[in-house]
C-alpha cells in the first residue's frame, strides 16, 4: 500500500469522528474487485449469506448531521463510486436517518444492499418499527434488519423470551420482509457471546479496532465464534470515534481492521473529502504484515480501557466516574 499521500491533518482528525466497520486478514483470493467502471471497491461474502459487499460500508448515523440536500448528495456520490453496502436504524435522528436513504436510493434497489434496525425487545413493537422503516425507506423490504444495541444478559432474555423481539425478525424472514437477520452491540462481548450461543444468526456487528484486544476485547472473545458460524461479520467504531488518532492514523485504523476476518467496515462520514480518502484506503488496501499489526498494538496499549472505549462496560471504577459518550467524539 502507498503510504506516499497522507490524509490531511483535517481528514485525518474528522474521518476518525466518522467511523467504525471493516472487512478481514483474509488472502488477497478472498476479496476481489469489480471491473466495472466507477465500481473497482474490493468486495467479500457476508458470511454464510451468499452475497458480496463492499469492504466499506456507508454508515447512516451521521446524515442527520447535514441538510437533507448534503446528506442525499453523499449518498448518490458514495453510490456512484461503487459503495453497495448501506447501514441505517430507526433510531437515528428518529428516522431521519432512513429518510435520507430512502430519497437519495431511489431507483437504485436493487443494486444495493440495504439495512437498518430496531432498538426495540418485544416483538410487537419492534414490528412496529420495522413498518416505519419500511415506509421511511420506500421499500418493500430490507435485506438486512438487525436487533440494535445488545448490552445487558437481562436484553438477552427479553428478546429470547415470550414476545420477545426475536419472534418478529423471524416472522420477518419468513415473510420476505428482512432477507437476513442479525444483531449488534458494542458494550459487553460476553452479551455478544450469549446471543450466538442462542439462535443461528446471519450476520453480527460489533467494535473492531487497533485498541480492541487490550480491554474487554470483542475481537478475542466473539470474533472466531462468529467466523466458526460462517456469520456476515460487520465491523464499528474502526476509529474510536476518533480517538485512536491519538495513537495512529486513519488509514491505520483501518488497515487493521480490514486486516481481519470480517465483511465489511461501515464507516460515517459528514463530507465528500472524508468519503474520498475511506474510498482511496479501500480501493489500495493491503493486508498488514503480521509486524505491521504488532506494532499497531504497540502504540494502541496506553489508550486501552473504557477512557478511550467509553461503550464498553467499565469493570474499573465506579459509574459515575466513567467519561459520558457526550464528552467524546461521536458516537
């Protein structure tokens, strides 16, 4: 990989405040590229799903963060430079999120893969939310849907338990609504464990990042299980919300992630300069050496722990010590 153009000062410190998913140390034989042109981005099969996404998604939590005129004009843009993969939920910005995809993907259905979630954990009211979904999207379904934000073995039982919101994204399934199925969390790996250990999902989201495997590490306490059970792996927070640029660069961070057995990095962005550069590290990425990704690790280790990872259960002090996720970049 060129490391000859750096990222701008300003790229770099903003990209990081924009992103978390990423793709696999995987051999250069299991991701490709298109040959179309304006679509060369490297793809790899979503697990057990059958079907290939770009190793960049693009996230939709940070679109509301713009006028609905930018945040379309970013959509057509990363969709014309051959992104496929796009992440949304219900609950960003209360659908506004959604509404955004749903104007700027019009007439593009079907050459997308589209996603979003529910926060909910009883089976009446996450149908609920996947209807608005539905309808905030223009669509008459999604191929992902994913129970949003596991944190706590108490959700765990909700969603397993007797109207609990499990029975409607397999009713969804069933009825062709949600093609797949998954779930997502970025605060407990033994919560992330304990669903898997429950149902044969399609595909899994969790933070994945250059300072991961020093605390409560989701890469070493979930990511083989995932692999074990061929499951579309997604990864978030790829930059720590930013404050990996503390330690290494964006294109560092990335790397690392793309350097594991993963599908896909979705990735925010509020600007087309930082869309561009998450574009160019795709496009030229190279698997690191496994020297490179040891001293990655290296450079990470002062900065483990919840000050940096302020999501993740903080087993170290008391609660109301802990930095609140307002006093960070965004999360």
């Amino acid at each position: 990989m060129s490391h000859n153009k750096p990222l701008s000062a300003r790229r770099r410190f903003l990209g990081s405040v924009l992103g978390g998913l990423a793709a696999a140390s995987l051999p250069e034989s299991a991701w490709s590229r298109s040959s179309a042109a304006g679509d060369d981005l490297p793809t790899r099969a979503l697990g057990k799903t059958g079907v290939r996404v770009t190793t960049i998604a693009l996230g939709g939590a940070r679109l509301p963060m713009l006028s609905d005129d930018a945040a379309v004009r970013l959509v057509e843009v990363a969709f014309d430079a051959g992104i496929n993969f796009f992440d949304s939920a219900r609950s960003y910005t209360d659908g506004r999120s959604e509404k955004i995809y749903g104007r700027a993907l019009r007439g593009k259905r079907q050459k997308i893969f589209l996603t979003s979630k529910s926060t909910e954990r009883t089976r009446a009211a996450a149908e609920r939310e996947l209807e608005e979904s539905l309808a905030n999207l223009r669509t008459d379904h999604l191929d992902l849907w994913q129970i949003h934000g596991v944190s706590t073995q108490e959700e765990v039982e909700q969603i397993f338990g007797p109207e609990g919101a499990l029975e409607a994204f397999v009713r969804a399934k069933k009825e062709g609504k949600a093609r797949f199925i998954g779930f997502t969390g970025h605060h407990d790996p033994e919560v992330h464990a304990a669903m898997l250990a429950r149902y044969d999902f399609d595909t899994i989201l969790m933070p994945l990042h250059a300072a991961d495997p020093h605390y409560l590490s989701f890469e070493k306490r979930v990511l083989a299980r995932a692999t074990e059970k061929h499951l579309g792996i997604t990864a978030m927070k790829v930059l720590a919300n930013g404050w990996l640029l503390r330690a290494i660069t964006v294109e560092e961070c990335l790397r690392y992630v793309l350097s594991l057995p993963v599908a896909c990095a979705v990735l925010g962005c509020t600007t087309l300069g930082q869309l561009e550069d998450n574009l160019r590290v795709a496009r030229s990425f190279v698997p690191l050496s496994p020297e490179e990704r040891a001293a990655l690790l290296a450079k990470t280790e002062r900065w483990k722990g919840p000050q940096l990872e302020y999501w993740k259960k903080d087993v170290t002090r008391p609660a109301a010590s802990r930095l609140r996720p307002d006093e960070g970049f965004f999360g």
